[in-house]
C-alpha cells in the first residue's frame, strides 16, 4: 500500500477487540457437525483442545477452543465440564457479547449445557453453542453440532471471562 493511502485509511480502520476476536472465532465453526455422537473431524479436535477423547460432551470443550485459537485461552479454564465456565455467574437480562452462559438443569442438579452469547437484545440472548441442535437439545442423542440459537435470559447464568 502506498504510504499516502496508508495516511488516509489507517485513521478509518478498526481492529477487532477482545470480545471481536472471541465471536469470529465461534462464528467460523457454526454448522460444524458431528460425524456419530460427539464425534467428527472439527469434535474431535475441540474436544482434544481440553484433553477429551471423542465420544464425550463437547459444550464446554467448544468454550475452551474458541477462547484459545482467539488468543484468550490462559484466561478461561481448559476443561470440558460445564459448571466450572460460570462459576460465580449470575443471571442478569444482559450480559456483554462473548460472556459465556450456562444452563441448569434441574434432574441433573446442576449447569449441564454451556456457550456464548453473540448479543442480548429485549431479555433474549442470540447464543453461539457447540453440542446443541436446532431444538436447543444437549448432549448424547440430542446434540448434533455448533448453532446459533435464541434463548431467554431468564433461563441463563452468565459469566464475563474478558472483563
């Protein structure tokens, strides 16, 4: 680039903050699919970001990678056990983009499902989560890969790694 191009544009260029960085990465996996149950070429490499073999749940696992290949991975906890990504979380009606939320599930006693928010708007979150459906399932049997869903904040705990 010429340098008196570079003088022009470089004042009108932004780059990505943190919680940018975060959501492109989660963005790029959306309509990743398993190839059996929690199994498949992008699953197994989420799922070995945690030190899993495949076959086991991959919410939280999906968490860890996408915070680690957007450079933010000493910040979270490796691990692919849902309660540990918000402890210490909160419900609220809202929660800034790339927090990360959790959901209880009462015949478990505990978060079982977990992902990050895109954006909350009028007590709603527009999620990003591995390990779901279309209907919003988890886990064996009802999730089948990375989808963008819409969710009541009511039914959330979140938690801002990033702040």
């Amino acid at each position: 680039m010429p340098s008196w191009l570079a003088l022009i544009l470089i004042p009108f260029l932004s780059f990505a903050d943190d919680r940018g960085c975060v959501l492109v990465q989660a963005r790029k996996l959306v309509g990743v699919k398993e190839w059996g149950v929690n199994t498949g070429p992008e699953v197994d490499i989420i799922l070995s970001s945690v030190d899993l073999e495949p076959g086991n749940p991959w919410c939280a696992a999906f968490n860890y990678y996408v915070f680690r290949e957007a450079g933010y991975g000493n910040l979270v906890p490796k691990t692919g056990w849902s309660p540990s990504w918000v402890v210490g979380g909160k419900r609220v009606s809202y929660s800034p983009p790339a927090s990360v939320f959790g959901i209880y599930f009462s015949s478990l006693g505990r978060i079982a499902h977990t992902g990050l928010i895109e954006r909350t708007e009028n007590g709603f979150a527009t999620t990003i989560e591995g390990n779901t459906n279309s209907a919003g399932d988890r886990g064996a049997g009802g999730g089948d890969g990375v989808y963008r869903r819409k969710r009541s904040m009511r039914t959330l705990v979140c938690r801002d790694w990033l702040k």
